[in-house]
C-alpha cells in the first residue's frame, strides 16, 4: 500500500512541480479502483438435497450489476470486497445471500424453494409469477407427469390436471384425446397446443422428455389471449432452454415390455359349435323346416371341424416392446447458450401384426443476451412412420375382428392365397375375418417429416419498453400408402387381381407466424404496471395429391405404373390471418392485481362480413394474507380470492364454406328431351360465422405451513354460442346432403375443481402429496331453429340433456311362453325366449318410441392422486387417476352375444332353453328376428374406473467419477391395476364421436407396461 508522505515525496521528486496535484489525483483514483475490485472469491454451489453441484447459478454482488455464473461443476469465481454482499439464486431453489468478510473461499448449499407462489409460469405470449395469476392456470407436474412412457405430451395430462379429460389406446402411435372443461363444440373440442410459443394442433412430433414446464389455461380470462383458438382451452408447453456454462450432457434410456393384462372371455370350439348350431335349430323350428346345421358345426357331417381349436387371443396377442433413448447436450455462455437432443422413440405392437410406430426427433434451442438485445432460435425436426391398422368396414377394428373371429378358422393356411386360413360359406357359414393375417398382407405405412423453425430477437428500446420480433416456420410433408393384394382370407374376405389397389396420397402443410409483440413494464411506488400489444400475422397453405392403382397380379410390384388402370386428384388450399392483442396487467401493493386482454382476429375463412370477431376477458385477484388490517395465524401463508369473464372463439370450419356451389354441367329432362342446366351441389350458409364460448371462472387459492400444504378451489360457467351443426332443408334446393352448415346450436358446462398438495422436505425422509377433482356437468342449450334432437350411434342429442346421452330400449326380461308373450305388449315376431322391451309410452307395442335415455357419456367427475418420496439415494413414487358417472355403450359385448355366426362371449353359454329358464340370455336365433340385439340397456355398463397409472421407484447411485456427474437406474410400472366392473378391456378408451360417445366396438386396450431405465449425467 502506498502511504501519503511517499506520494507527495514521489510527486515532489520525479514530477514537475506544476503538475504534481494532477498526479496525485490520477494514482489516488488508480488506488481506488484497485481496492474497489477487490479480491477474486471463489467456491462451489450445490444442492442442499443430493449436494450434487448447481450449474447456471447465478452470483450476483448485492446493489451492483456485478454477475458471475457457475459452471458445469457448480464453481463460480468473482471480483467482490470485504463489505460485499453475494446473493446467490437459482430457479428452483431458495436466494441466499453471505457476506464476504475475510473469506476467499466461499461454499454454498442451496435449499429447494417449497414455495410454489414464486413460481414463474408461462402465460399467453409472456410469462407471470403464479401468485400474480388471476385466470385458472394450472401447471402440470411434469416430474409426476413424465413417468408415464408415451411418445405423446398430450398422454401425460391424464388425471395432473382437474377438469382435463384424456382419452388414449394402446395402439402405437394412435392419437390422443383431450378435452379441457368438457364439450363446447359439435364440431371440434381439441384444445390449442403451443410448443415455445408456435402454435400446433397436436403436440405428437415433439418429444415428451424435452419439456421444461407444462401450463393449462382452461378459462377465457387466461386464454382470451388466443383468441378465435382459445375456446376449447389452451396448453402451453415449453421446452428445455440452453444455460451457461460448461458442456453438460444427458443421456437417458427406457426399455419396457408391454402386454394386454385381460382377456375376454369368448368360446372355444365346444361352446361355439353349441351356441351357433342352437341358433340355427332355433331359426328352422320357427320357420316350421327342417333343422339345417352348418356342416363344420355337426358331428354326423364328413364336413365336421374338429381339429381346429383357434385361440385368437392368444394367437394374436404378443408381448410389446417400447424404448426411448435420448440425448441432450447443454451449455454456452451469456452470448450464446444451446440445449440440443436427439431422441428415438419406438412402439412394436402388442398384436402381431407389423403395425409399429417409429420416431426421432431432434430439437435445438438457442439464446443469449448482448447488452439490451435477447435473441434466440429453434429448430427441430422430426421424421415418424407408423404401420397403420387395417379396417375392412368402418368400425371394424383389428380387436374386433380379434375378439369375432370364430375357432374353427385357421390362423394360417397354405392352400389359400396369402398364406392364411379363412372360413367357407357352405362349411361354416361364417364371414369371420382372419385379422392376422388381413393386417400382414396389407402394407398400409404412413411417413411424416416435420421441420420447425423459429427465430426472434428482443431489444430494450428504453427502460421498460421492450419489442420483440419472432418468425416461425412449420412444415409437414407426409406420404401415405396403402396396397391391398390379391389375397384369399375366405369367403367375402377375397381380393381378386382386378380388386387388388394401392392408394398413395402426399402431400404437405406449411404454417408460418410473424409476430411483433410491444411490451412495457413499469413499478411506481406500490402500483406495478405491465401491458402488451402485438400483431400477429399467420399463413397456412396445404396442399394434397392422391392417387391410385387397380389391378395388380400377386407377384406384381406394388408401385402405380405397374397398375391396369390409374388416376389421381389434387387438392390445395391457402387460409390467412391477422390478429390484434393486447394485455394489461396491474398490481397494487401484491395485494390487488386486475387483468384485462383483447384481442381481434380477421381470416379468409369466412366470408367479408363476417370475417373479424372481437375476443376479451376481465379477471382480478385479491391476495387477503397480505392485507395489514387482517391478522392471520402465523401458519396461513396466503389468500387469494380470483375470478374473471371472458369471450373466446373457435374457428373450426373447412374453407370456402360460406360459398355455395353448382354443377353448371347438370342435365334436366324435360318431354324425354335433355336439356343444359345448373344444379346446386352443396348449400352453404353464406353468413356462418365464429362459434363463440363466454365463460365465468371464480377461485381461491389457500397456503398454509409456509405454503407446504396448498388448496385451490374452483367453480366454473362455459356457455357456447352459434355453435355449427347440421340444420336439415327440404330435398327440393337440390342439395346433398340435405342439411346445411350454420350457427344454430348452444351449450353449457358446468364444474367444480380442487387442487391439494402437501409437501415435506424439512427431514432426511422428504415426501409429496398431491390430489385433484373435478366435476362437469354438460347441457344442451339449442339445436337448431325448432330444437329437433339430433341421434347419433345408440345415442341422442336433445336440448336440455348432455350431448350424446345414450338413448335405448329397456330390457326387463325374458319371455318364458307363448302366454306371456301374447299378454304383453307387441313384439314383432317375439316368441318364448326372447328379450322383452319395456312399453315407455304405454301404446301397447313396442316401437322405436319407447327408447329412453340410458345415461350420459361424458364422465362427471374425475380425479389424480400423486405421491412421491425420497430417503438418501432411493425414491418412489405412484400415481392413481380415475373417472366415472357416466355409462358405457359396450358394443363389443353386443356383437359377441347376438348368437350368430361369429364368436360368443361365455356368458352366451347360459342361453334360454325350455329347461334353462332362469337366465337373462335370450335364445340364441339365426336372423335375430325379434332384435334381441338392439341397442338396449343389456349392453349398456358403467364407465366408472380406478386405476394406478405408473409405480415407479429408482436409485441415485454414488458415483464420484471425472466424467460421470450423476446416475440413476430405476423400475417403472404403467397401468398397472384397474379397478372396474366393465366387461371390456379397458373402460378407459379412446372414443370422441362427439355426437356418438361412449361406444366401444372393439378399442385398443392400453397395455400394461414393465419398463427399466437408467438415466446418466456427464
């Protein structure tokens, strides 16, 4: 250190005599940054729970803009003095700040920060800490959510989140339903998906593991924002970012074994010949003839099949296999950061058949921050193919023609073209298809490619103000083919070489969003103001060739030059929009916060008039728990009291349909004379316009403990109007069909929410709880100009009730006499051992005025149970989820007790005879003359289900390597139990018919998984 007297001695001395106080000043303010830099502090940050090292913190010297970050390996250095304060803060985890004091080596352990309201949660085109929100969000947890094994996001919804509905299947690569706060729609209910801020319709092209946060927004004052895509709700999913520091890869690996945990319970050979052979000695001793029995049925026939015992279930059902390998690498500087992942997904069908789904998907994130300037990018991509299951008729699944196929048909037979066996129409008398071998033969492949690209950057104009422009790129381009060949499978299931067809269709889909979004924030005193306003512009061009080939040989390549006869269409079409937002957000004192958003959007799917809808939502939020004159128990944490209104919208519509169009080339006869002339081909109602949804949402939110133990509440009104439907209009106009589209239906839905949790991790043994409910209550406001109710697949849509209720006869019995049968009402052709009908309307006959309805489908509650733990290096954890309150139309079982030519269900076996009276089972009769198998309540069951989605427990193993940072191995179980009476697979299936809900003909089981996965930190 240089003293005084040397100085002035120095300056005396070496420096003129005139310029010594100019000297003096420039070495004391030398010595003054000198002692201001201070000395360099270092040490490690790392975390309280597992003392596992922190990268990305963030040191920061208290009341300057002095910052350091950890590295890779949690060190951090940093030039501070002895009076500096260091605060230390990273997402996540509680600040903590140290004094410097004499020290030159400072460790520090971060606790997890249990104190979920600091949260900060991603909202519509921004983000808000989660004790500022006052619309109902919810945030999905993702570490509970993540164990279930899918290659669909939207999957790990089921039973997170209250008021969320998911329907799945097991079949690889199937789609995934979800409805948030019920149906509002009688076109489309899926709600709006964004994935780092683009919009998507399905997040399926996108890895599930890369995601960092998952936020649902279920009401108009949270989703107003969206818009004419904000009605069916909005899920907000944001992937995994880059942070700074050292190179920080990941590697994970998940391989699980899969299978359907439950048969149904169907005949073998004995109890199908008996049931088939008693329906046909049944049809011929009414109609008065001698009995005729299938010859492969009768034991006295040269014909009898008795060597042919085919179990299909077990035939066709085989153990899965699902894997998942990624990789992730992080790291980058405050300049530039990068998170990138290569991810493989692959599903091999629990049926044997070549029906898989095969994906890899990469994804690169960039961001950095140069002065006042943000700017980032993505780029992903994504290359699927999926086999594709086969369906003779509509309806027809490969289950059920599974479940239908009859015992005495060979699995495989040379004899037949294609190899597999198939049934006769003299022997058998059964059409039975082989779905084995129908779903080898056929090679139906679908093949997608997705690139998505995304670039935009933020400046700071002045203090507060800041715009940001971001541009995305969104392109699909798929190829579907599908060849059928030449092929014996028995009788009506025979392709010839004129029959024998490939049809391809490709095509693309390119999305491109330009959004320039002003946003300014500002705190005066007690009042923090923040508000947004944007313009978004969106284009979407599709474009589509299909083409086909008929007549192939069976040696002949599949490929369309090849075909006898070719021809093909095009179709391409272009939508455009523009919109307007705008957001205000204002708090007072963290103690009153209100939230208005506007937005208006114009799109060439409607016509001029009526092409712009204007879109808000008003919500406020009153935190009690921070009020002076309210004294509260030290052990409450917060009150909050929240509600809001809003209008949002739903543009689902096909293009061009305000437009009605004419064929000018029709013909007119007129005295057997053909004249030119104009017909209409479809009648469009040229003032259709949005659908509009308005909902009402109120809430509070409770913390008590420290905010360990939380409680959320929630009650909710969703009125839709001008809902599109069908609106039937006279044949005369010339229309087909005879209905026109237009805004002439109405619904509500009702519902109450609840969210707890409890958290523990003040011991060595830490533990979460967590729980949701939810109820909805669906109804039917407006159908139409008159209210006419709109039936569906045994089901009915009438004004007053839910959409789709079920609507069938009532079965109360079984005729036992001819007596019984003649004193009650009529039943065309009814005799002793069959069904009978309840007379609803008391006319004396049984038509089809006597259905009644049967019961809602859409469930009217449902509820998740999450609990995790964790002691030293192991932890568990478990997830039940259910619904219920609502029936099922199991028409599975219908097709398997209607005692015809196909398979029967065992129950079929305790059919009426004179002598077996006691038994609700009719008599099994070929033809069904009396229609013992209409819809009735026979088939009909309860939806109501619990089960216990995923159990898993892991270990952390120790390992202090040079190279490996972390590493863990753990044991996963998916669909592991339900509890349910249903007499199907799964009552937990994939069935959105909107109109026709609730109808299993034969779904995909979801199959019960085994997986072992290990997961390595470098």
């Amino acid at each position: 250190m240089i003293t005084k007297q040397q100085l002035i001695l120095y300056c005396n001395f070496v420096l003129p005599k005139t310029n010594w106080i100019l000297a003096v000043m420039m070495l004391l303010f030398s010595v003054n940054q000198m002692s201001a830099q201070g000395k360099t502090i270092s040490g490690v940050v790392t975390s309280a729970q597992d003392n596992l090292p922190l990268p990305g913190v963030n040191i920061i010297i208290k009341g300057t803009k002095t910052v350091a970050t950890t590295g890779f390996d949690g060190e951090y250095s940093i030039k501070a003095s002895p009076n500096d304060v260091l605060v230390f803060s990273f997402i996540g985890f509680q600040n903590k700040e140290v004094t410097v004091g004499s020290q030159s080596k400072i460790d520090v352990a971060l606790g997890e920060d249990t104190n979920k309201l600091n949260e900060v949660v991603v909202i519509g085109y921004g983000t808000q800490k989660k004790s500022d929100l006052t619309g109902s969000v919810s945030v999905v947890n993702l570490e509970s959510a993540k164990k279930v094994v899918t290659y669909d996001a939207a999957k790990m919804l089921q039973g997170q989140v209250p008021g969320v509905t998911v329907q799945s299947s097991g079949e690889p690569g199937g789609f995934v339903n979800v409805k948030i706060r019920g149906i509002t729609s009688f076109t489309n209910n899926n709600p709006l998906f964004i994935i780092d801020g683009i919009m998507v319709d399905a997040p399926y092209d996108f890895a599930p593991g890369e995601i960092e946060s998952m936020q649902v927004l279920k009401d108009a004052s949270s989703a107003a924002i969206y818009g004419v895509r904000g009605a069916n709700g909005v899920v907000i999913i944001t992937t995994k970012k880059g942070k700074a520091g050292k190179m920080d890869i990941k590697f994970k690996s998940i391989v699980g074994l899969q299978n359907v945990a439950k048969k149904w319970d169907v005949t073998d050979r004995v109890g199908y010949q008996k049931i088939t052979s008693e329906a046909e000695r049944n049809r011929d001793i009414r109609a008065g003839v001698a009995v005729n029995i299938a010859p492969g049925n009768d034991p006295n026939s040269p014909y009898y099949i008795s060597n042919v015992n085919t179990d299909w279930q077990k035939e066709s059902f085989q153990t899965g296999v699902v894997q998942n390998q990624a990789l992730t690498f992080t790291g980058g500087a405050e300049s530039i950061a990068y998170s990138f992942n290569v991810d493989y997904f692959k599903n091999t069908s629990y049926i044997k058949t070549p029906q898989d789904y095969e994906r890899l998907s990469t994804n690169l994130n960039l961001n950095g921050k140069k002065g006042k300037f943000k700017y980032g990018a993505k780029i992903a991509y994504t290359q699927s193919d999926k086999e594709i299951f086969n369906e003779y008729n509509a309806g027809q699944t490969v289950v059920s023609d599974i479940l239908g196929a009859i015992p005495t048909m060979p699995v495989y037979d040379a004899n037949r073209l294609g190899g597999y066996g198939g049934t006769d129409n003299l022997t058998q008398k059964a059409i039975s298809m082989n779905p084995i071998g129908y779903n080898n033969l056929i090679d139906n492949n679908g093949k997608r490619n997705r690139f998505i690209g995304d670039v935009w950057g933020e400046i700071e104009i002045v203090k507060g103000l800041k715009y940001k422009l971001d541009v995305s790129y969104d392109r699909t381009d798929w190829e579907n083919r599908k060849f059928i060949p030449p092929s014996d499978l028995g009788w009506y299931y025979i392709t010839t070489n004129d029959e024998a067809s490939l049809d391809v269709e490709t095509g693309n889909e390119l999305r491109t969003f330009l959004n320039n979004l002003l946003t300014y924030e500002i705190t005066l005193g007690k009042h923090k103001i923040d508000a947004l306003a944007g313009l978004i512009q969106e284009k979407r061009d599709y474009h589509r060739y299909n083409m086909r080939g008929v007549g192939y040989t069976p040696d002949e390549i599949p490929m369309l030059q090849y075909a006898d006869s070719r021809n093909a269409s095009e179709y391409k079409f272009t939508i455009t929009g523009v919109s307007y937002i705008s957001r205000l957000n204002y708090s007072y004192d963290d103690r009153y916060l209100l939230q208005g958003n506007f937005r208006q959007d114009k799109t060439s799917l409607f016509s001029e008039i009526n092409n712009s809808a204007n879109f808000y939502s008003f919500s406020g939020g009153w935190r009690i728990s921070n009020e002076k004159f309210i004294h509260l128990p030290e052990w409450v944490s917060n009150i909050k009291l929240r509600g809001g209104y809003g209008t949002i919208g739903n543009n689902t519509i096909p293009q061009y349909f305000f437009a009605s169009t004419v064929n000018s080339f029709a013909g007119y006869d007129f005295n057997n004379e053909l004249a030119p002339g104009t017909t209409v081909v479809a009648a469009l109602d040229p003032n259709v316009h949005w659908e509009k949804s308005t909902n009402s949402n109120v809430g509070i939110e409770l913390g008590f403990l420290n905010n360990d133990l939380q409680f959320t509440a929630e009650y909710f009104i969703k009125k839709s109007d001008d809902l599109l439907l069908g609106v039937p209009i006279p044949y005369s106009t010339g229309a087909f069909p005879a209905n026109i589209t237009t805004n002439a239906g109405a619904m509500k839905n009702t519902g109450v929410e609840f969210t707890a949790a409890y958290s523990n991790h003040h011991h060595k043994f830490k533990y979460d709880i967590s729980a949701n409910f939810g109820t909805l209550k669906n109804e039917v406001t407006k159908i139409g100009v008159n209210g006419n109710p709109i039936y569906g697949v045994y089901s009915k849509t009438e004004v007053g009730r839910s959409v789709g209720e079920l609507f069938a006869w009532e079965a109360i019995g079984i005729f036992q006499n001819a007596a019984e049968v003649a004193s009650s009402p009529t039943q065309t052709n009814a005799a002793p051992g069959d069904v009978k009908f309840r007379d609803v309307n008391g006319d004396g006959a049984i038509t089809d005025a006597d259905r009644t309805f049967q019961g809602v489908t859409i469930p009217k509650y449902g509820f998740g149970l999450n609990f995790s733990a964790s002691y030293q290096n192991f932890d568990f954890s478990m997830f039940w989820q259910g619904a219920g309150g609502n029936k099922v139309f199991n028409a599975m079982y219908r097709n398997l007790m209607i005692g015809q030519y196909t398979n029967h269900h065992t129950d079929e076996l305790n059919y009426w005879t004179p002598t077996n009276t006691n038994t609700n089972v009719p008599a099994p009769v070929i033809g069904d003359p009396n229609g013992n198998a209409r819809e009735s309540s026979r088939f009909i069951e309860s939806g109501d289900y619990v089960k216990l989605q995923t159990m898993e427990i892991g270990y952390n193993i120790p390992i202090k390597d040079k190279f490996i940072e972390k590493a863990k191995v753990y044991l996963n179980g998916q669909n592991l139990l339900i509890i349910s009476k249903y007499k199907g697979y799964d009552p937990d299936f994939n069935s959105d018919g909107l109109l026709s809900r609730g109808y299993d003909a034969g779904s995909f089981p979801n199959p019960r998984t085994i997986s072992l996965g290990v997961e390595v930190s470098f």
